[in-house]
C-alpha cells in the first residue's frame, strides 16, 4: 500500500503537481532510492518529473 501525503497550504497547481510527482514513484520504481548512485537517483527524478509534466498538462495543450 503507497500513500501520499500532499500540503494542504500551498495552492491547488502545486499540490496537483506534487500528487503526479509522488504518484509515478511506486509506479516507476521499486526499491529505497537511499541505496543507490547518485547519478542514477537523478535519472529517476528526471523521469518523475517528465511523467509529472505529461500527466499535469491539459487535454487542450496535448496535440
């Protein structure tokens, strides 16, 4: 079971961002991003972060 915690006090875009942000990492990854490399935890957060960008783009902007 994964569950996320998003700030109640930051606007609603941020914490729309921060929900598909922490969404994609049990989607994506597996494992405790403490023990690995540094190099390779920076691509993963590059990949949340792409996922995050497609998933918080509107339909309209899609084509």
């Amino acid at each position: 079971m994964t569950v996320i915690f998003i700030d109640s006090r930051i606007s609603n875009q941020l914490q729309w961002q921060d929900f598909c942000h922490e969404l994609c990492q049990p989607l994506l990854h597996t494992g405790d991003q403490f023990n690995i490399p540094p190099l390779f935890r920076e691509y993963q957060e590059f990949k949340v972060n792409n996922f995050m960008c497609h998933l918080c783009m509107p339909t309209f902007m899609q084509d």
